[in-house]
C-alpha cells in the first residue's frame, strides 16, 4: 500500500462513516478486497471496537481471514456487509467488473463500497497488471451494478494519481449525527506530557519572536497559518489572516481581519480556497502534524497557491534529542519526523532556497524561491514518503546540532531578511521560462571526462538552441576517488545544474531517477553515462523529432573514440592519454562533427545506421512518458546498472503507441575511463543478463520494432554505411 492510498481512505471513512449512524452499529462489518497486509493495512483505519474486519484475497497471507477461491465470486451471504473497501486491486483483476458486482451483492442497503485504484503509475505485476481508471471508468461501474457513485476524485500526487470512488445502495448522502475535521493523532498532540529528561531545548531566540520579526520585515498583505492552536502566532498578522486548525483552542484576542477555518489542512486545500484567502499569501507558516507526509503535503499546498515572493516558514525542524523526532510522541518537547523535511527538499527541490534558523524550541525553516508550477513533489509523492517512513535512522549529527543553521540574531540573518524583502513599488520578475528540454547526465568518478561531455552539451556547440532552451541535470552518483570540479563545470554554460544521489548504490539507476524527477522541460534526455560527448545537433534534433507527439521514443546511435571498440582497443594500448591526443588532432570544439572522424560504431550499434540498436546512450521521451513507465527499475543493482538501460530501451520500444525514432547523422561518444562494461577486456554481460533474467523472466532480446529515422548523413559519415554491411550477425 502506497502512503496516498491509505491518506485517501482515511478521508473516506472522515467524510462518509465518522459522525455517522454506521460508526456506532453495535456489530459493524467490514471487508476489505485485496485485503492481505502488503506494507500496511486499512485496518488500522477501521479498528473500533464494534468493528469485525474481513480482509478477502486469493491466497493466504497476514490480514486474509476470507480465502478467495475464484477471484470473481465472493463467499458471503448478499446485504451482510457494512462498508466494502478495495485498494490497489481493481487493476490486478482481469475481469474486474465481476468482482466489483460481487461487492454490490453483498452490500448492505445503507452500507458504502470505498474503492482507489490508479489513474497512472509504472507496472507492477502482482501477478498481472492490467488497467489503469479514468472517473467515467467508475461511473460505468455503477451503471453496470445497478448502484450509484456518490462521490469521486483523482488524486494528484504520483506515481499513482490514485482515482477514488464512493459507492452506495440508494444514492442517498450520509446522515451524519455530527462533524468530525480532527486527525486521529490530534489527541496526540494536543496530550498534556509530563516532563522527561530528553526536554532539552536549544536556540536563543523564540520562533515566536522570529514570526514578529518576518511580519514587521516582509509586510505581508495576506498571511496563512497552518496549526494555529491557541492563536499566538496568528495574532501577530496585521494583514488579511487566515488560520485553520481542526480544532483550535484560542487563548488570546485576534486581529479583526483574522479568520479561523475549522478543518484540517488536507480539506481545507482540498476545498476551493479563493472565496476564503482574498489573494495568494505572501507569508505562510506551517505548524501542523508533526509527520514528515503532513508537512510535505502542507508546503506542497502552500507552494501552489503561493505568490512571487511568498516565503513559508515551517517549525520543528530541528529536535534536540533522538527522543524528540520519532513519529510516537514521548516527551513533552516533541518534533515528530518533520526534521526529514530538510533532506527531501534539498535531494528533490534544490530550485528553492532554504534557510535553516537556529530558534528555540525547536528551529525553523525558511523556504523563498518557490514555484507555484513545480509538479516534481507531487509525480513522485508516493515514493518520497515510503523512503521517509520507512527509515528507522534517527537524526544525524548535523541536525542535533543545527550544523548550518543561522543565528536569527546574528547579521547574517540580517542580510536574509533583506534578500527577502520586496522593495516597495518593485514589480516581480517574471517567472522563468521553462526549458523544452531537460538533458540528465550521470557522473561517477569521471573528473577528466566529464567537462568535455557538458563543453559538447553547452549552447556554445548544439547548434540552434539558446541556454534558455533547455536545462542540464548533472547528478553525481558518490564520486569519492575523481569528483569534478564543480565550479570549473558550473562554468562552462549557465544552463547546467547539479544534483548528488547519496544512496551509495554502485548502481545509476537511482540517480537517473532522481534527475528525471528534477527536470523542469516536457521533454526529458536521459545520457547513463557521463563519460559520451554529444554530436552538435543530438538536443535539437531531438527536439524536433519529438514534435511527433508524446508518444515519441527517440534514439541516438553511440559510438567509441578510436579506431575500433574499446574494450579491443585497450588491449593494444589506448588509454586517456592517447584518447586526449587523438581528440586534440581535430580540434573537436571548433567543429563537433569532426568526431566522427575519430570514431566507430559501438557494439550496441554495430549493425549501423538503419538498423534498430541493442541500447541508447541518449534516450529522449516526454516528461509524461518517462512517469508512465516508472523511470528506470531499481532492481537492476549491478556496477554500472548491469543491463538496466537495455531494459529501459526495450520497455519504451514496446509500450504500448510507442513511436520509436532514430536520429540520423547524430550520436554520443564515449571516452575511455575505465567504466565496468565499455572499457573492460572481459565481457560481464552473462551477469548483467542473468539479472535482467531474474527480473523479467527471460534473457534480454532487442525488441522487435522497426523504428523511424530523422535527420541526415553527412559525408564523413557515410564509412558507416560500409560497416554496417560487413558487421557479423551475432548477438551483442
């Protein structure tokens, strides 16, 4: 179960069963279809006491108390159950219409059926994966089962985009006795703690006083509060306020133009906000459930409906002791995981610029730079939350001891403050434009080679495209012996940026991920290696090929510098420094074409330029196509990714309305640096395909397409043609 599948049913059961007759039936009955416990259960949801949970599925497991022998009959009497529930399911079952009528049946005549099933998302063979659910796909539900859809939604937050429906019997709204906004965990932190010794506290000036200070500093016009509790902070607004807290306890006098909103954060965004905030609020702090998926969904709201200098403030951030940051509150001093905030927007935002406070009790957080339009956090939601929840690490040295963190007392601070305040009179700048491409390179211990691929990648060699044309993600995958020179690349074209991929996997798989995420342009370039330099036209031409529709899946063929393969040219002596010569002879920056001059086809598209290749070096897909397959699989673990770019080629090849497309006349050109596959003398491919077995249940085969061909051959390219016809027919 992913984390918005259970958010999602939680709102179910908050907007159809809490407050009503059902939620106090003496003996109520729920089952759950799919319900064996595969990272977690709904059941933690239905867990009153009156409550009997039924978790139905075809093969036994922890959670199954009905064992389905046909997976489209279910063993119950008709009208025995309360409330029907079913997530991630519906897309497993190859007829599902049966099984949803089965839900029907058995439903009561004032019950509720509660189903999620995805709108989008990679695939997951559980054992099949069959569907994916539009709203009118629930709506033909009902009409087929003869019941009624009172209510669905499609959830943004990715991969998944989950599409949620309420079903029911009679068509009739809930009675409900009474309105229920609070979290279950509300209870837990409102709870009056005793004193323990981890109550330490740090920092020398009260967020509060910090709050005042940013009012008086910025001049908001329109302010928002997330948590507002009893009313402090938001007191402090002398402008358009609003508050909203599930169930505040206000203890002081509030402005006049102060207004509390009695819901939950999630409702509140959920719910058409403009009749409620006049104008985009230009401060916003954030003060809610101190969950690390809380806070990130409260910035992800608040990001959307920010303006051009909006700044959020989000507090604790920085527990004081280990005790302080677990998700089950022990000490009256208490952050919760909030403090996981920091990392996830500095590895999946490092657009925004943060600003860590050293405030007491618990620091604060700053972020400026925002990007009402920015959809990275939420396509990858689901994943960044999971990755959170699910480590038991507790906070490292540097944010027990608010390593990096400002004094707000100090004048550094005073120069933040005033980087932060919009000059009287001064209009905003106009947001930035947004690349059409955004090309992801990936480096490991590759300081000499890659300069020169990001020199061929610069708008000073592609021909036709501007720096504003399209973006460079250079993300380093744990270079430790050869890191580049940071500064000396940011150098080299103003349109490059950098990310690091910390997880310490030998693996690039996770670090192409992470730049696809981070990519600003609809169309995306994935280069696996950092080590190829690009012909002059490979990004337009991609560019222009995509124009095909976002369908379009484009290829480069690659080459090796040198006379002949490099895996056989090391054997004979070709090294870097014969490598730096040979390119130095052409002059390869006065004119990029002229390496192919220095080069041949490698092994992968050794069959020449009609012909489909085994992989691609540079793989161009729309931003909406590289989400629907789900990126690279970080299965594939293997020093280098093992075949994990094959398996991404065969997999866009053969998705379904795939448009594959070659360019003509254009490439990528690997430099030699040791790599694990290129540059070694003995081939590692029986282990990389005995991976890639593993995981797809067969040895990999070029996929079986005839692709397209754009661009055209220059004369110092046609030699290729020559080779082509004499390479042997033999597997690669």
């Amino acid at each position: 179960m992913h984390p918005s599948s259970f958010d999602n049913m939680r709102k179910c059961y908050r907007r159809y069963i809490a407050g009503s007759a059902l939620e106090t039936r003496p003996a109520l009955k729920v089952l759950d279809i799919g319900g064996a416990d595969v990272n977690g259960s709904y059941a933690e949801i239905f867990s009153g006491p009156n409550i009997e949970y039924l978790g139905a599925d075809i093969a036994a497991g922890e959670g199954v108390s009905v064992h389905l022998t046909d997976p489209d009959t279910l063993p119950l009497e008709s009208g025995s159950i309360d409330i029907v529930i079913s997530g991630q399911m519906l897309e497993h079952c190859e007829f599902f219409w049966r099984i949803f009528r089965e839900m029907v049946r058995v439903l009561k005549e004032d019950g509720y059926i509660f189903l999620i099933a995805p709108s989008a998302g990679p695939i997951h063979d559980y054992p099949v994966d069959c569907y994916r659910f539009y709203p009118d796909a629930y709506r033909a539900l009902a009409k087929y089962a003869d019941c009624h859809l009172v209510d669905v939604w499609l959830d943004e937050k990715g991969p998944w985009n989950d599409l949620v429906g309420v079903f029911n019997k009679s068509g009739e709204p809930p009675n409900k006795v009474a309105s229920i906004d609070a979290g279950a965990a509300l209870a837990v932190n409102e709870a009056e703690f005793e004193a323990t010794v981890h109550d330490s506290v740090k920092g020398d000036v009260p967020t509060h006083r910090l709050l005042e200070t940013l009012h008086a500093a910025l001049q908001p016009r329109s302010y928002l509060e997330i948590g507002v509790r009893h009313g402090h902070s938001l007191a402090l607004a002398a402008c358009e306020a609003v508050g909203v807290d599930p169930a505040p306890d206000i203890q002081c006098e509030l402005p006049p133009q102060a207004r509390i909103v009695r819901q939950s954060s999630d409702d509140f965004f959920e719910a058409a906000v403009d009749p409620i905030l006049k104008r985009r609020p230009e401060l916003i702090f954030i003060d809610g459930m101190h969950r690390v998926e809380n806070a990130l969904r409260d910035f992800m709201h608040a990001e959307r409906i920010s303006g051009p200098n909006t700044v959020i403030a989000i507090d604790d951030i920085f527990p004081n002791e280990p005790e302080q940051a677990t998700r089950e509150r022990s000490t009256r001093v208490w952050c919760g995981d909030v403090w996981k905030l920091i990392g996830i927007l500095q590895k999946h935002r490092p657009d925004l610029r943060l600003i860590l406070l050293d405030t007491a009790p618990t620091g604060l957080l700053l972020i400026a730079g925002l990007d009402r339009r920015s959809r990275i956090l939420w396509q990858n939601y689901n994943p960044i939350v999971r990755q959170a929840v699910d480590s038991g690490d507790p906070p490292d040295r540097a944010i027990l001891n608010r390593d990096n963190a400002l004094d707000p007392a100090g004048p550094d601070f005073e120069d933040i403050l005033q980087s932060l305040t919009r000059p009287a009179g001064k209009q905003p700048a106009p947001p930035a434009k947004e690349p059409k491409l955004s090309v992801v390179v990936i480096a490991h211990e590759m300081a000499r080679e890659l300069p020169r691929t990001l020199r061929s990648l610069s708008p000073a060699m592609q021909i036709a495209l501007d720096a504003e044309d399209y973006e460079i993600i250079v993300v380093d995958n744990g270079s430790k012996q050869k890191p580049f020179d940071r500064e000396a690349c940011a150098a080299i074209a103003p349109n490059i940026r950098f990310l690091s991929e910390e997880s310490g996997s030998v693996s690039p798989v996770g670090a192409i991920n992470t730049g696809i995420a981070a990519a600003r342009g609809a169309l995306v370039g994935v280069m696996i290696d950092g080590a190829r330099m690009a012909s002059p036209g490979l990004l337009n031409h991609a560019i222009q090929a995509a124009q095909i529709g976002r369908q379009a899946v484009i290829g480069s063929f690659a080459f090796h510098l040198g006379d002949e393969i490099q895996s056989k040219s090391v054997q004979t002596g070709y090294d870097q420094r014969a490598e730096d010569a040979l390119l130095a002879s052409i002059e390869w920056e006065k004119d990029g074409y002229r390496l192919f001059d220095i080069s041949v086809f490698a092994s992968s598209s050794k069959q020449g330029w009609f012909a489909l290749p085994a992989e691609t070096n540079a793989l161009f897909m729309h931003k909406s196509r590289w989400r629907e397959l789900g990126g690279y699989d970080p299965r594939f673990e293997q020093p280098g990714g093992g075949l994990a770019n094959l398996d991404m080629w065969h997999r866009a090849c053969m998705a379904a309305g795939s448009e594959v497309i070659m360019l003509l006349g254009e490439g990528t050109f690997h430099q030699f640096h040791g790599g694990v596959a290129t540059n070694s003398a003995v081939s590692k491919f029986s282990t990389y395909n005995a991976e890639y077995a593993a995981i797809r249940g067969h040895d990999y085969q070029l996929p079986p397409v005839t692709p397209k061909f754009y661009g055209s051959l220059r004369p110092n390219q046609l030699d290729g043609l020559a080779q082509a016809a004499r390479a042997p027919n033999e597997k690669r």
